[in-house]
C-alpha cells in the first residue's frame, strides 16, 4: 500500500500561491468610500462584523475622520442558514438610529461564497415596510476574491447610479447643462479641486462620489452621526440628463462604469482620460474642459502650468536619471508614472495589486520618451516586487506609492514618497493633491526635496547650498 504522505522531491509544484503582504485592499471596502460620498447615506456591510471593522479602522487611520459602517454581523448559524434576518434587523436599525436618505449595501466574501440573495432580501424588505418612511436602498455586489478596492469603488459607482438614475428629473432650465464628474478614488484635496476647476469654468457638475467634506470636514461643536456633504440624490437622480459624462481612468473595464452605463441607456456622451497628474495628462483633462465649455482655460491655470514647467527645469538637475518604484492602484501608477517620466526620472518598475490588463500598455502610452527599461507587473503583492527587485537589481533611488510600501522601503534603504491611498503612517493623506498642474506642482517639490535631503543626510559635508 502506497503512504498518503508524497515524497516532497516529487509532489506537484503548485500553480499559485498565497497573497502575501498585497498591494491592494478589499472589494467592498472601495464601495463603502463610494457612500460615504452620497449626502446622506450610511454604508452597510452585508456579512461578517469584522469585515466591517477592518474597513472602518483602515478607512479612519488615512481619514482621521469618523467612519461608521453598518453590518449584518454574520455568525455560524447565519452562514448556514443565510443572512436574511440579520439583514433586515439591520436596516430598521440603521434607520431607527440614523435616519438616513440612503442606505449603500455592499456584500462581502462570506454572503457572495454562500451565494446570498442580496436583491431578493432586499424586495422582501421593501415589500415588509411598504407604507413606513424608509430610506433608499441600493446595493452592490462586491466579492473580494474577484477584484480589488478599485473594482469595488467603480463597481459601486456604476450600481448607484444605475440604481438612482431617472430620465427628465432634472429642472428643464438645467437640463443639458451640466456634466457628471466620475473621478474615481481621488484624495479629499482632489476632489475640492475638481470642483474649483469646474466652477472656474463655470460648469456645474454632480461629481460621485463627492467625500470631500464627509471624509475631511471642519471640526464639528456637535458630533453629527452623518457628516454634512456628498453628492445628493437628486443630483444623482438627473444623471441621464447631463449633457455629458467624463471619467477617469485608463484601466476602467469599459462595461462597468458609470459613464459607460448612461452612454448606453440615455445617450450621455462618455469621455475617458487618464488621472490628470503631471503636465500631459493634466494637459488633456484641460483641453476636455475646454471643449465642454467652449471656453479657454483660465488664466489662472495656464500661470500654474507655466511655474510647474519652470520647476521641471529648476530641478532637473536633481532628478534627472533617478531610478523609481511606483506602485498602488493601477491609474494612479499610470499618473504618477506619466509626470515621473517627463521629469527625467526612471520608473524602472511600475507595480500595481490590480488586474485590468490595460496597465502595461497605458504605461507604455506614457513612457514613450523614456530611456531605459520600464517592468511592468500587475496582479502583484510586495513580496513578489521584493524578489523582482533582488532579481533584476534596479536600483532604485526612492519608491512611491502608499504607506504600505514603508517596510520595502526600509529594507532597500531609500525613502518612501507618500501618495495615494491608503497613508496610515503619516497624518494628512486626504490633503495630498494629486490632481491639475498645481497637485504635480506639489509632487515634483517634495519629490526633489526628499532627494535632497537624502543627498545632505548621507555626506559628512551636510551641505548648505545644494
Ligand atoms: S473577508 Fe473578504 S470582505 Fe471581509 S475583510 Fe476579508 S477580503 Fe474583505
């Protein structure tokens, strides 16, 4: 009889291994950011409490704001049985305690493995309390097996709207008059300039999901339950009736956006670019307002682009031929790769925990003058950029990407660059600006600066003019 035990020396080498340490974070997770961006609304996890409080803490930390999200609170029996119950009690809960206008169901792992009935569940309840005052419901399907923090985010964009979106809600003297604004996971900062550059233009916009104020708001005499701000539902409501739609992201997977939704069934012109950091991309996000409003770009703006060009000059001499590693959220790498780029830096690996298929060929659309080898990897945790770089010996001068790269940082003895999400080690993420030629104003300085200081740190001279 032959032992159940394999001879290890020839035991079939699996084909996949475990996550370790990744360089993404979980589905639902990007869906309950997207609610907290609705006026209004509470974020509702349909699954396990500790989900929940994953969420909240990672959420919080990046934030500093307060963070509730709701839960079903799944236990064994649950599991087995289903969470119908729970997620009722739930939602009279939820609106017994908050009074919320809406009410944004995200599910996680465990109630999409045991295959939960979201919608069905959903009709009951509405069915149950048919009559009461009760708040809106809408719901997303967030596994996070199958996607990641990104995924969940547009996916949840797309399902609100789809959910909310009536034709002819918006008053006849606006109608055609406005564009929505989906920008994807931007900073708090980002997103106040979107409306800045909007209103500069005089272009009203709904912009969704808008956490500007619920997710970095002034301190408050009374702590509310529900912060103030967020796009409106009515807002969301007349969608179909704006006269465009723009989106950002290279990588978006064209049926799953918002966008793409009203394009499809109202006929709401959709235009797509890249996240607008550096001066190319930025370039294009300007001449799109421009051809939206049929007017120039302000004043203003063309002075920023104008002092951030003379800043590239100013420092070139500091960066040119500086090795990077730029990891995070697929369009952000491609942003930030883009401006690193026409900088002189090297993005000798551009990483990425995100799975579209679109990030290698959108990095080499914004690599195009670059010299040197640009590696491309997506789908990747920071152990496998770890072993990529003892592997190939790039040689990096500094990385750039989220906090969660500081230990990768450490090892390889060069500083970490915070940007994006999540910045858990480091007060003021939801303040960085990314965005226009006035976020890659901001970059490029604390990018030389950080060399800089490198540089005055690691001589005995400790110079003073440098
Ligand atoms: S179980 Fe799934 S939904 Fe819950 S925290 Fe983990 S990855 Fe996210």
């Amino acid at each position: 009889m032959s032992s159940p035990v394999q001879n290890p020396k020839r035991a079939p080498k699996p084909n996949w291994v475990s996550t370790r340490n990744p360089c993404k974070a979980c589905a639902p997770l990007g869906a309950t950011l997207v609610m907290r961006g609705i006026a209004g609304a509470v974020p509702f996890l349909h699954g396990s409490q500790g989900c929940a409080t994953y969420m909240r803490r990672y959420i919080i930390s990046h934030f500093r704001e307060p963070m509730d999200i709701a839960t079903s609170g799944f236990s064994e029996a649950t599991t087995i049985f289903g969470g119908g119950a729970n997620l009722h009690q739930g939602l009279e809960n939820v609106t017994s305690q908050y009074h919320p206008s809406l009410i944004g169901i995200a599910t996680t792992c465990l109630t999409e493995t045991i295959g939960e009935d979201v919608h069905g569940l959903l009709h009951e309840f509405r069915e149950k309390t048919k009559g009461d005052e009760k708040p809106l419901l809408v719901h997303v399907s967030t596994p996070s097996y199958s996607g990641t923090h990104i995924d969940g985010f547009h996916d949840a964009v797309r399902s609100v709207v789809e959910q909310l979106a009536e034709p002819g809600t918006s008053p006849s003297a606006y109608l055609d008059s406005f564009v929505n604004v989906f920008p994807g996971l931007v900073s708090s900062e980002d997103l106040r300039f979107l409306k800045e550059v909007a209103a500069d233009f005089a272009l009203p916009i709904t912009l969704f999901p808008d956490y500007s104020e619920t997710l970095d708001g002034p301190s408050m005499e009374k702590y509310k339950k529900i912060p103030e701000g967020g796009t409106t539902i009515s807002a969301l409501r007349a969608t179909p009736s704006a006269k465009a739609s723009i989106e950002f992201g290279r990588t978006l997977k064209t049926k799953r956006t918002a966008a793409a939704f009203l394009q499809e069934k109202f006929e709401v012109p959709a235009k797509r670019i890249g996240l607008p950091i550096g001066v190319r991309e930025s370039d294009v996000f300007f001449a799109a307002m421009e051809k939206l409003t049929g007017h120039q770009t302000p004043e203003k703006y063309r002075q920023e682009r104008g002092r951030l060009v003379d800043a590239y000059v100013d420092g070139h001499k500091y960066l040119f031929g500086k090795r990077a590693i730029v990891f995070g959220d697929e369009d952000l790498v491609i942003g930030l790769t883009s401006f690193l780029a026409e900088t002189g830096v090297v993005p000798v690996l551009c990483a990425s925990g995100g799975k579209s298929g679109a990030l290698a060929r959108s990095i080499a659309e914004v690599t195009t003058h670059v010299r040197g080898t640009v590696a491309v990897r997506d789908g990747v945790d920071f152990m496998t950029i770890a072993e990529e770089l003892a592997l190939k010996e790039l040689k990096p001068d500094f990385v750039i990407g989220s906090s969660k790269a500081a230990k990768l940082a450490r090892e390889l003895g060069v500083p970490l660059i915070r940007v994006g999400f999540p910045i858990h080690d480091r007060i003021g993420g939801q303040r960085i600006l990314h965005l226009g030629y006035r976020g890659a104003q901001q970059l490029f300085d604390l990018v030389v600066n950080t060399l800089l200081e490198v540089k005055q740190d690691s001589n005995l001279i400790g110079y003073s003019y440098l």
